[in-house]
C-alpha cells in the first residue's frame, strides 16, 4: 500500500478493500486506510478514484464516512449504485485496491455540554450519523435518531445502528419498514419531548430543509450535512458551491467540501435551491448584475 | 527510476524568465495553491497558475456546474473569485509566503477591466512573487455582444496592448488561447503583435450535455468547457501548428505553454514534442491532487531516459 506523507491532516492513499457486504440496497465497503483513520472525525468524507490511471471517468466520488476503527485502521463507506462510477465502487471485492483521498470537509459539531441530541437520517445519509451517535454518547448525551427512506431496502442501519443510539424511530414511505411517512415525520414530537437543543441531519436536501425548519421552529439548531456533486472533493474544481450565509449576514457561494459538508441549517440559502439546481441569490456577494 | 532525477536539466524559458521547471497547475484547476499544498509543496513547480481574477468579486455560476463526459469533463463555474483586491491582499501574499512562483491569470468584460486588474497586480506588495502574468482571453466580451476576445485578432491584440502598457518589461505576458477559432495561429499571431510574450494552449472547448430524462441541459450555465485527456489530441494540434508556423517565420517565435488533458508524464512529452515549452495540469489534479508533482517526476524521468535537456525536447516532432 502506499500512501503520501500526511502534511496538513489530509492524504492519498491506495487502500486496500477488506470487505464488500450488502446492506438492503447498498454496499458497505471497509478499507485499510490507516493514515485517514486515525485523523477523521464524524461527518467527514472521504474521495474514490474510479479504477486505475488511465480511467476514463476521471472525477473522484465522495462517500461520508460511515465509521473508522482508529485500531484496525480501516475506513467504512456506503455506496449506492446510482451510475457507471458508483456501480464500479460497488463491484469492488476484498483485495481490490482504490485510491481514497482524505479525510476532507468539516464534520458535525458536540455540543458543548451533554444534551439530548436528535439524529435524522434520510435513506443511506443515515451513514454517518451512527458513529456520530456513539461519539455523542461516549460525551454524555442522549441520542434519539429518526431513520428513514422510501422503502426498506433504502433503509440503512435499521439493525446494525440500533445499538449505536438511545431511541430508534423507523419510517418508510410505503410502511415496507417502520410507520408509515416521511422521516420528518416524527421530529415535532421528538423536539418537544427531548428538548433537543441540536438536530444532526444527512439526506436528500428536501429533508434537510424540512428538518431545518422544523427545528428552528422549536427554537433548536439543526447541522445538516449536504450531498452536492463534486469533481475533486479538495476544494479546487468549484463545482460543489452553496449559498451560505455566514456570521456577517453575507451571502457566498461556498464549497461544501471545504466549510461543508456540514452547516448550520440556518445559513444554508434554500429559497434557491430547487429540483436539483442551485441559483445564485441576488443579495449573493458578486452575484451578476441584474441586466435591465 | 534508476537515474537521479534531481541532475535532469529541466530549466525553460519563458519569454525571458528561467523557471526550474516546466510544470505548472492550470488556471481554475488549482484554486490559489492553498488547497493543493495540504498535498504536497506547491514552490515545487515551476509555477503556480492561479484561477482567473477579475475586477470585483465574482459569485460564478449557479449549480450543476459540471458533467462527467467520456475522459473529460464539462464545466461552467463562471469564473468565481475574490476580485483583485482581495486576491492581493490574502491569495498572493500567502503565495509568497510559502515560496511559490506565480503566474496570475487575469481576466476582464472590457479590455479596460483586464488592464485594470493588472494595474492593480502590479501595485501589489507581493508582486516580487509573481513570475509571469497570464491574460485569459478566452472569456466574452461584453461590448461586443459577448464574443470571446480569443476568437477575434483585433480585440486579442488590444486586451494584450492595453495589459502590456501597465505591466513592466521582464514579466511575460501568457495570452490564453481557446482552440474554437478558424485559425488558432492568426489569434496567435495576433496576441503576440499586442504584446504577448507567450501562448497559453488551449482553454477548453465549448460543449454542452442535455439531461436526457429532464430534457434540459444538464449545467446551469447551458454551455461549459470540455476538458480532460478527451482533448488532449486538440491541445497536441494546436501546439503543432502554432510551432511550425514560428519554425517556418510565418509568425514571431515565442514560448508555448502548453496545457489541454495532461494526466501523466508521457503526455507532457507528447505536448513538448509538439512545441511547448512548459506544461501545465489541470483537470487530471480532480483525478490526483498530486498530479502536478507526478507528472513532474515522471516528465523528469522520462528526459533523463533520453539523456537530453527538456529543452532540447521542445518541439523536436518536427520535421524541420
């Protein structure tokens, strides 16, 4: 295996696949990636080259990670195959080997004190959110954790996850798993009886405004951890942009692998974000002059 | 590797500035170095091309602002940046902090705005860091409707002019050359008459990809730029031709920087083959954040297999 010197907490590696096992409709990869391990943290992500040098499909894929083992050195993924360069990662057997860049991106915030926490994951976004879930306890906190999907086979964690959290809510749907709805379902309810002060979320970016919402209107925090397309996932290619708002109320266009994949709900501009496109907001700092 | 690659004689001349090296990053594939160098020493280089800046602050575009297409790809950022002030002020003196040479690519909506910028570049305190200054003028004009500089002799020379009056002697001035033209050696020849001290080749192709199942087009922007090895033949054409023309004095001899789907050091070679007198890595540092310095150590040993200086490589696939 070789990997580059760790210079800034960041790194290439070609890493080793250890194990391949479906979970419902995704794999759950584990890689021998020790130098990523021991420096990530939860809601960091890391990036997948696709088959060797001279591949044609030169853009990296980027995966949260779902969870590290700082001991075994190993680094676990969830992918779903959703094209050519995912269905590649997919098909990957133990003793492949692929190139991960990592870990990249800001991860979720602790609160500073222990404090229930409520945890919602949309589909395989639930990935992160386990070993987020132990870490949080291992502080002293509650964790409550909502899972959904559309159907059971896009549940991820359902089984595997339970022992990670405090309070498990399964929603489908269809009611193939779980009650029946959306995975905001629950989450009103939830605020109102744990007292939540921090709602921790990764899905489809219609939940995470839900979530958002919801949360702010129990006067609770919400991080959530955003899936945009990304080129390079190193912050040089500038595809992966949002409108964030930042502490001194302006509007940027920032990339979601460098101060994201997790923001703060609030800051997230999602008046313009829609159907999978992103506008730039007027207000945005250098956003094109209005052509009379 | 059994040579030591630390004896190849790598040096080039960029129209009158000797750099170590002839690796550089490609504008708007590399951001402005701090990114990259968490990976490795960007003052490794022989420079590093910052994205383009312009006057103001520029937001870009909105999102998708990229398509995965066979051995490429399509972008339209739409030139998001800082504005020059900025750039100045935090991008560029942290340039210098860490040692790298620089070349600034500048870009503009009017010839005056390119001008401008470069006034202000060369006001800047850190400017002792900046190599060369490479002027994008493959980006619209809007006095004229929004045609590419680039694709036009007559606004190529002027941008190049205009830039040229405010920038002192010994910095090259690089014009950044599209390939969507008739005839990229007029544009050539035009930017070397306003100016240009040397070529940048190519920026990348104009394209576009429809969502099949939306049935709109798959960018934000419509249009982007193709770029990856997919282009890499183009970039190696137009190279060539620019070259024999300098070769056959149809046109003033001047450096080619050469840049267009460089991934590993056997295409760097391919594109000095053609007539380049430096190479730069852009879209397969997406692939490989370290690419600019693999490709370097490959490009390296590969002139050391030859025993020959880089530059006695540099367009030596032609015939005459």
């Amino acid at each position: 295996m070789t990997a580059t010197p760790v210079r800034d907490r960041v790194t290439r590696v070609d890493a080793a696949v250890r194990a391949s096992e479906p979970a419902g409709d995704y794999r759950r990869l584990t890689l021998v990636a020790p130098e990523i391990a021991v420096l990530a943290t939860p809601g960091q992500f890391v990036a997948l080259a696709i088959d060797g040098a001279d591949s044609a499909l030169l853009l990296r894929r980027s995966f949260s990670i779902h969870r590290v083992s700082a001991d075994a050195g190993t680094v676990e993924i969830v992918v779903a195959d959703a094209g050519p360069g995912t269905r590649w990662i997919t098909r990957l057997r133990a003793g492949d080997e692929v190139s991960v860049v990592g870990p990249l991106g800001r991860g979720f915030t602790a609160p500073s004190a222990p404090r229930p926490c409520i945890l919602v994951g949309g589909g395989y976004g639930s990935a992160p959110l386990f070993w987020l879930a132990e870490s949080l306890r291992a502080q002293g906190c509650s964790t409550h954790f909502i899972l959904g999907a559309a159907t059971e086979l896009r549940l991820f964690g359902a089984r595997s996850g339970a022992d990670s959290v405090d309070e498990m809510v399964v929603m489908t749907d269809d009611g193939s798993a779980g009650a029946t709805g959306l995975v905001t379902q629950p989450l009103p309810e939830l605020l109102t009886r744990t007292h939540a002060e921090v709602v921790y979320a990764c899905g489809p970016m219609g939940m995470l405004r839900a979530v958002t919402e919801i949360a702010e209107a129990h006067g609770a925090q919400a991080q959530v951890a955003v899936e945009e397309a990304m080129a390079c996932g190193v912050g040089v290619c500038m595809t992966c942009v949002l409108p964030i708002t930042g502490d001194d109320g302006i509007t940027r266009m920032s990339r979601s692998c460098l101060d994201g994949p997790v923001f703060t709900g609030t800051a997230v501009r999602w008046d313009v974000i829609a159907d999978g496109r992103v506008a730039v907001p007027a207000d945005c700092l250098g956003a094109p002059a209005v052509t009379p | 590797m059994t040579q030591d690659l630390t004896t190849v004689d790598l040096t080039t001349d960029l129209g009158g500035v000797t750099l170590p090296n002839p690796l550089m990053t490609a504008s708007g594939c590399a951001a402005n170095g701090k990114e990259l160098h968490r990976f490795f020493d960007i003052a490794e280089l022989g420079a590093f091309v910052t994205k383009s800046v312009k006057a103001e602050p520029q937001s870009g575009r909105g999102t998708p602002r990229m398509a995965e297409t066979p051995s490429g790809m399509l972008n339209s950022i739409g030139l998001q940046g800082p504005g020059i002030e900025a750039f100045v002020t935090t991008d560029l003196l942290w340039l210098q902090s860490v040692g790298a040479r620089v070349i600034v690519s500048i870009a503009g909506e009017s010839s005056e705005e390119f001008a401008r910028v470069a006034e202000r570049l060369v006001a800047a305190p850190a400017f002792g860091a900046v190599a060369a200054i490479e002027v994008n003028i493959s980006c619209p004009n809007v006095a004229r409707r929004g045609l590419v500089y680039a694709c036009d002799p007559e606004s190529s020379a002027t941008v190049l002019r205009l830039v040229r009056e405010v920038v002192p002697r010994g910095i090259p001035l690089l014009a950044k050359l599209t390939p969507d033209v008739t005839d990229i050696v007029g544009i050539a020849e035009a930017a070397l008459a306003g100016g240009a001290d040397g070529l940048t080749m190519i920026n990348t192709l104009l394209g576009i990809a429809i969502d099949i199942d939306r049935q709109r087009p798959h960018l934000f922007g419509t249009t982007g730029g193709l770029s990856g090895p997919a282009v890499r033949p183009v970039a190696v054409r137009a190279i060539w031709q620019t070259h024999a023309a300098m070769r056959a004095g149809r046109i003033p001899s001047a450096p080619i920087v050469g840049v267009g789907g460089v991934r590993s050091g056997r295409d760097a070679l391919e594109l000095t083959l053609a007539g380049a007198s430096a190479i730069q890595v852009g879209t397969a540092t997406f692939n490989d954040p370290l690419a600019p310095v693999r490709v370097l150590g490959e490009l390296a040993g590969l002139v050391a297999d030859r025993g020959a200086r880089y530059a006695d490589l540099v367009g030596a696939a032609h015939p005459i």
